[in-house]
C-alpha cells in the first residue's frame, strides 16, 4: 500500500510505503519487504525511485520514499498506442536506470507498465521493486518463484532458473511491444496458456510498425538470454538504429 505524506521534517511530500495489516507480521512478506528497501538503497538514479528512510514502528515496517509523479505507462497504453519514436523517447530514462541497477547487481524482475511512471515532462521513472533480487540468484526454491506477470516476464524466470539483467531487457522489450502496437507479445484464456506460450514459442513480430523495428523486439524476447540485447539502454539503441534504418530506404 502507498500512500502521499507529508514529511514534516524534511518539509516535503513523500510517498509512504506499507505492508497490508494482514500480511505485516508474516515473516516471508517482512522479509520481501525489507529485501525491497535493502534493493533501492544501493542506487541512485533519476529513472528509479529513491528512498529516503526505512524503519518499523510497532512491529510493522514502512518505507518513506521520492513521490513518482505523473501516470503509469499502463494509462497512457490504455489511451491508445504510442509512434516507436514516442515510445523510445518516454522510457530513455527508465532504461537508463535499469542500466544503474543492473550495474550494482539488483535485477528488478516485475518490469510493466504498472510499474513504469511517466511524468508531465515525458521523463519515466521505475517504481516497485518489491521482486528484486540480486543478479545469478537461483529462485527455484525461493517463494518469490513464480511471482510476477506471465505477459512481461521472461521465461528463465517463469522456469525459476537463474535471472540476470537480460531478463529485465526481455520485459522491457514486452513492455514496448504493447506501447507500440496495444496488444501484448502472447494472449491466452488463462495466465497458465499465456506462460506455456511464453515458454515454448517464439513471439509474433508486432503489427503496425517497421519490420525492423519488429526484428528486433522479437530478437530482445528470444528464449535465449545470450540472444538479447547487451542492456536495457542497448535495446533502445537498436530500435532507434531501426527505425533510422527503414526511413533512410524508404
């Protein structure tokens, strides 16, 4: 739960960050949780929520934390889908971010546009890491294993093998896939078909934009890790050299 405060003491809005009630005194929340804060306190970057502090009153722990202002790139997919160009633009500075991340270990492993937030200025900014983990983590017997959405995540995580940053770039490339055509990479009647399909196909090039531009999307959502993209920032890079690519021949 996030709730907008006012920090008395620093004399400024903050976002205030709870456990449900319910769910505070279970060791295995508590635990994510302070997984989460121990995750954001190792970096500061623009494009990801910083933390301020971090404590327990009364037995129940609470985060204080930069508001994230704007919408989440989930409204404004929901508005209708955006130009490549546009696309490209908007999440610059979370992939820079996801870079800093992954250069100090952390793997955020819930990249969506839930979690995604975009501000008046166009500059977005990633939120929650309440899934983080440290990079070559192995989550088969971790409870975090199958947590998650089966549309953005990759399928060495839906597997519960070993996740590193190239399993945040194959979200973020499901990310823009949706951005840019407004349906995602695989749809099924159940979650349970959407991951089988995830696990066993490759995904369909996205409609209505450039072949190449589709290229490689599709390249950054291969089963295969050593197959994507080398970083969130490179995946960007490679769809603007595309898109440069098809006006230069048109």
């Amino acid at each position: 739960m996030v709730f907008l405060a006012e920090h008395r003491l620093l004399g400024r809005r903050a976002a205030l960050k709870l456990i449900r009630p319910d769910l505070a005194r279970e060791p295995h929340f508590a635990a994510r949780f302070r997984r989460e804060a121990q995750a954001i306190a190792r970096l500061d970057h623009p494009g990801i929520v910083r933390l301020w502090d971090f404590a327990v009153w009364e037995g129940f722990p609470y985060m204080v934390m930069e508001p994230a202002p704007g919408r989440d790139l989930e409204q404004l997919i929901r508005a209708g889908s955006a130009s490549p160009t546009v696309v490209l633009r908007l999440l610059r500075r979370a992939a820079e971010g996801l870079d800093h991340a992954h250069e100090h270990g952390v793997v955020h492993r819930d990249i969506k546009p839930a979690n995604i937030r975009v501000d008046r200025d166009g500059c977005s900014m990633l939120i929650d890491f309440g899934l983080a983990c440290v990079e070559g983590a192995t989550l088969a017997t971790n409870p975090d294993s199958f947590l998650g959405s089966p549309d953005y995540v990759a399928p060495e995580q839906l597997s519960g093998d070993v996740v590193d940053g190239r399993s945040d770039v194959y979200s973020l490339a499901a990310v823009i896939y949706e951005a840019v055509s407004g349906v995602r990479p695989f749809s099924g009647k159940s979650w349970i078909e959407v991951a089988s399909k995830r696990l066993l196909e490759e995904p369909p090039l996205a409609r209505g934009v450039p072949t190449p531009f589709a290229a490689v999307l599709a390249g950054a959502m291969s089963r295969e890790p050593a197959n994507r993209p080398p970083g969130a920032l490179g995946l960007l890079e490679a769809l603007g050299r595309s898109l440069e690519l098809t006006r230069h021949f048109a």
